[in-house]
C-alpha cells in the first residue's frame, strides 16, 4: 500500500477514528503489521484508552493492540501492570496521569497490550521528542478526537483517518461528515514566527497586529465576543482563539463587515467545533482560517460495517469518498 511508504518518512504519526468502531485499531493493528519487519524501530502510545478488548459503551468485541518484538510502548501504570506482554521498563515518568505514571518499555515478546497515554498536547509532544534517545525512527498515537480530550493528534507530523458505517449508514452523508473533517485537516499553517509565539499560549483570545505582535484581548470566553465587539478589532484582524471554536465564534465573525479581511488562527483543526454550514459560510465569504500546528494525512481507511450489523458496499463507499477527497482511501480488509 502506497501511504505505507508514506508513512516511513514521518518521525510521528496518528491514526485516528471519526466515530467509535469505524477501523481505527484494524488500521493500526495492519500498519504495525507491515511495518514489524522492516528496519523501523516504532515506539506506540495513545490519547485516551486503546487496546480493550469490549467496547464499553456498546458491550461489542473489539480488535486488541498487537505489537511485535522489540517495539517501544507508553501506558501509564494501571494498564501496564494488566500487560500480558512480556517487557523491560526503560523509564518511569513523573508525568502522572489519572491512571498513574507513565511507563516506558521495550517488548521482549509480541503480544497484545492495553495503552493509555499522556494526558495532554505538550506533554506528548515532550515524549514524541524524548524518543530520540531510545533510537526511535516512527512514533505512532492511537488518537482521539474528541471535546473531552485534552491532548492533540495534530503534534504529530503524519495522520491517518478511519471512517465508515458506524459514522453513517447512507453514503452522501458518511462522505460529507468525513470531507468535513479532511477540509479541517488540510488548513494552512501560520508562518513560523508566529507559530512559535502563539504555541506557547494555551486560554483565551488574542489579536495580532501588521507587525506580528500579539495582543492578549482579556477575553476568556467566546461567550463574551459580543461585549467587546467595540475592541477586538482594535489591533487588526487577525485573531487568535486558543481554546475551542464553536458556533457562537463563526456566528459572530461572519456578521462583520469587515468579514473578508478577517483570518481566525486556532490552536489545530481539533479545536474546530463549529458545523459545517457555518464554517463554510465563513470561508465562501471571504474570512481566513489558519491553524498553528498542522498535520499531514497519509490516507484516509475504511470500515463499511457497523456495530449494528449493517454492511455499505465497499468499493461504492471508497470511490465515493476518493472522487470528494481526492485522497487515496483505503479498505484494509478488502484490497483487491
């Protein structure tokens, strides 16, 4: 498979699945599967839990993390004890999470595991970075996108996306809720100065003037724009939201005059929670929206079956969202 060969040029990667049960560990379990016998040493963590073998919220069977001999995995210490793997710590962390300390290990055998991961963005990406001394080659996440989540899949430098039935049982609707999110994806990154200044700022909202300087606008709440609408545009129309950009955000900004000249910079296109309808009215009238740290998707997977038993035509679905996309897509189970 071509994204493969992708793959092995990035230093980090997510898979990450748009809707419980739509292939997310499948994708991993084959992308891991191709890559065990190559020269690639992988290390392998997770935003959220991964690797049970029921899904607890719809009491179905899911497909466990197997990974091979040799590979580095991250989990935090309740779920590292329940390993059935046989491993050698490298590092406890003290980065605690609700589960524990995080611990760092080496297989020594191949079998399945249970991961949980870092509790947020920076500290991910710190681990990411820490994996330069193990003599990593590939970190992958198993990602989460989700409002609860407080740790990002876009630090990583590569992406692959996981859909299907249990996103949507009708085809037009399953491919316009998946381009959505791919739209999201592909958002222009900042330029570099500035990357680096607003990376570093995490609440609130702020305005950047024609010479790159940032302005803290004391706003902490979408919830309040309406109050200062007198002000936020005081130092240009350029604005930062770091945290979620919600309905109320769009809804304000595509009611100003000025609309065109406006360019909203969020943090990633996870932080991106408004629908559709009006991301896109904001974007085909002229406003700007552009992301501090973005990520590269390799390819997009899907799974045509539901928990619910129900089964979309394979090719039909992948051709339809290859022609919207224009992005290879892949049925890991079904490539011939």
């Amino acid at each position: 498979m071509p994204f493969i060969n992708d793959i092995a040029t990035f230093k980090s990667l997510s898979i990450v699945g748009l809707e419980k049960n739509t292939g997310k560990t499948e994708c991993l379990n084959y992308i891991l599967g191709r890559l065990k016998d190559s020269e690639k040493r992988i290390a392998l963590t997770s935003i959220g839990i991964d690797g049970e073998s029921k899904d607890i919220v719809t009491n179905t069977p899911k497909p466990e993390i197997k990974i091979g001999k040799g590979t580095i995995f991250i989990s935090a210490e309740k779920h590292y004890l329940q390993r059935r793997i046989t491993s050698e710590i490298l590092d406890v962390s003290n980065i605690r999470t609700s589960l524990g300390r995080l611990v760092i290990a080496r297989a020594i055998s191949a079998d399945k595991v249970l991961l949980s991961g870092p509790p947020d963005t920076h500290t991910l990406k710190d681990l990411i970075s820490e994996m330069d001394k193990y003599g990593i080659d590939l970190t992958i996440v198993d990602g989460a996108l989700s409002r609860l989540s407080l740790a990002s899949p876009a630090v990583t430098e590569g992406m692959v996306l996981a859909t299907g039935a249990a996103l949507s049982a009708n085809i037009p609707k399953l491919v316009r809720k998946t381009k959505y999110v791919v739209d999201l994806i592909a958002l222009p990154e900042v330029e570099q100065p500035l990357k680096d200044k607003l990376d570093m700022i995490d609440e609130g909202i702020h305005a950047i003037d024609d010479a790159g300087e940032i302005h803290d606008l004391n706003i902490k709440s979408v919830f309040v724009l309406e109050k200062s609408k007198e002000t936020i545009f005081v130092h240009g129309n350029r604005l930062y939201v770091a945290g979620a950009a919600s309905n109320n955000l769009f809804e304000f900004l595509r009611m100003q005059k000025n609309l065109s000249d406006i360019e909203l910079i969020v943090k990633d296109f996870t932080k991106i929670f408004a629908t559709p309808n009006l991301f896109y009215l904001f974007i085909t009238r002229g406003g700007t929206v552009k992301v501090v740290q973005k990520t590269n998707l390799a390819a997009v997977c899907i799974n045509p079956i539901s928990p619910q038993g129900y089964k979309l035509n394979s090719n039909e679905l992948r051709t339809a969202l290859q022609d919207a996309l224009q992005l290879p897509v892949y049925d890991i189970k079904n490539l011939n």
